[in-house]
C-alpha cells in the first residue's frame, strides 16, 4: 500500500536581519524628547509681581502711599513749625506768605504743618483698625468655613449679627459713650469691632472652595491633624482675597475716622486729624476755601491711592483677569 500523502513543508530558513547604525558624526544626538522646563520660576505671587510692575498706576500708588507713610513717621523733616503752638489770630484765614505754603486756619494755624501732623493720625487709626478686622476676620473666617458643622453656624450667624449694623452708626455710639475717652485706640476700637465681618464672609468662602483641593485630600489621608492643615495648606492659599480686601478697609477706615471727626464726635479739637481740620474749616468755604479743600486734597488722594492699588493687587491676583488684558 502506497502512502500519497503530500511531503511535508520544509522550514524557510531564518534570516537574521541586520541593524545598521549610522555614523555618529552624521547623526548628532539631539534631546527631541526632551520636556523643556521653563527658565523662570513661576506661581500666584511671582505672576502676580511680574503683571504689577509693567503697570504705571501701580508705581503711581505705590509711590503716593511710601510718602503718606514716610511724612506719618517723620513729619519733622517736612515742617519745624507747630501745628497748634503757633496760632495768631492776625493771621486768621490768611493768604500763603513765605514758610506757610498753604496759608492759615481761621484760628491762625499754620494750614501745612496741620496737614503733616495729621497724616500720622489718619494712618495709625487706618493701620490699627486692619490689625483687628484682619485678625477677627481670619478667626471667625478660616474656623467657619474649614470645621463647617455647627461652628460654621454659630460663627456664621455672630457674623451676621455684627454685619447688620453699619459700622459708622455703631462708631458714633460708641465714640459717644466714651466722649470722655476718645483717642486713637478708642475711635479704632470703635471702629474695628464692627467693620471684620466683610474680611470673615471672603475668606470663608475662599476656604469652602480650597480645602475640596486634592493636595488637602492627600493631607487627610496621610493622617495630618486638621488643625495642621488649616495652617499649613489651606490659609495659606486662601489669603489672596484677604489681602485685597484689606487695602480697601484701610481706606475705609480713614474714611470712617476722618467722618466721625467730621461729626463731631471722632478724635478731640486738639488732635491733629483731617477730620476735624475739615470740620473746623466748613463753615468757611466762601471766605476761605483753602482752610477746606487742603485738608480734603490730602485725604481724597491718601484714599484714592490705597484703593487704586488694591484694585490693581485684585487683577494681578486673578489668572482670568490678566488673560483678559
């Protein structure tokens, strides 16, 4: 019996395939896949600065608000004449002479050198007044917004109670009250009592939308205390708008004491105080409107200066803004 079945194919031969590589001269190695990493160091702050500085309203504020601070701290090297102990009555709302740049009040003061020791005043109410709304405002904030529960209730409604009431309305109580006490300290805690609750609301609500952040989660996870991570991770990036909204209270509250003086019921007559130099000066705007409108020029452009900035701090601050422009 004969097999028919067909041969079985043989197997192809291997080839072994060979790699050429080109010389090296030819081929100069070159980084393709290289991740470029940018030479400069770049965050919030860092952009923050980088958009700042090409900005001319910010040297503009910049520079009036180092001279409203430098003339607070050293207003002997900008006039050597006193504010009060120099005061004739033959000058009484009298022109600009030789010394005077800016002519007299009505009581015969030298309008400048009031101006100059004024400043001190304004600024050191504006500065203690955000001490304390700053302070009370990142408290009640930052625990109201991280714990969240019942402590974001209570605190929540704490605020509430004191935002409610306008802070010049309670000031002028208080100031009142204490009419037999009134100083730099009283009007800026009469003041500062009611004016954090605009600082505790803006950080609260920065605080809900930071500690959701993956870099919290992972904090968490790694067992670090909750109280570590409020001050470690979460403040920190929640500060921004805190910042922002001080420079704007601190206008405000040399706003607020310049109005309380204003009414009568701010700082006493002898204090140096744009407040009361305006006060003083109002019932003379047709005779002498000089005696007003210094006064009212410093404090305009003082303000102006920190709101203008804290504007400006806003938008460099903000990714979406800076896109815009």
């Amino acid at each position: 019996m004969s097999n028919n079945l067909p041969p079985e194919p043989s197997a192809a031969p291997v080839r072994s395939a060979g790699h050429f590589v080109a010389p090296l001269d030819e081929t100069p190695l070159v980084g393709v896949d290289a991740v470029k990493i940018a030479e400069k160091k770049s965050n919030l702050w860092i952009d923050a600065w980088r958009d700042l500085r090409g900005r001319p309203f910010f040297w503009i504020s910049a520079v009036l608000i180092l001279l409203v601070v430098f003339v607070a701290l050293f207003p002997f090297l900008f006039t050597q004449t006193p504010p009060n102990d120099e005061c004739f009555l033959a000058n009484s709302n009298g022109a600009p002479v030789a010394g005077h740049p800016l002519g007299f009040t009505k009581q015969g003061c030298d309008i400048y050198s009031r101006i100059i020791n004024g400043t001190s005043t304004s600024l050191s109410v504006g500065l203690l007044v955000i001490f304390l709304t700053t302070i009370l405002g990142l408290v009640f904030g930052a625990f109201a917004g991280f714990y969240g529960g019942w402590v974001d209730s209570v605190l929540s409604r704490i605020g509430d109670i004191f935002f409610s009431i306008p802070y010049i309305l309670a000031a002028v109580v208080i100031m009142s009250v204490l009419s037999q006490y009134r100083s730099i300290w009283t009007i800026s805690l009469a003041i500062g009592l009611f004016a954090w609750p605009s600082t505790a609301r803006v950080l609260r609500s920065e605080i809900l939308r930071v500690k959701s952040a993956d870099y919290v989660q992972a904090s968490t996870a790694l067992g670090v205390s909750r109280f570590k991570i409020l001050l470690k991770h979460v403040l920190p990036n929640s500060i921004a708008p805190v910042i922002v909204i001080t420079a704007i209270s601190l206008a405000g509250a040399i706003v607020a004491e310049a109005t309380l003086s204003f009414l009568g019921v701010g700082l006493g007559g002898s204090v140096m105080s744009w407040g009361n130099d305006i006060n003083q000066a109002q019932g003379d705007l047709r005779s002498a409107p000089q005696t007003l409108i210094y006064p009212s020029l410093a404090l305009s452009l003082t303000v102006f200066a920190f709101i203008m900035l804290s504007e400006l701090v806003r938008d460099a601050l903000d990714p979406k803004a800076r896109a815009l422009r």
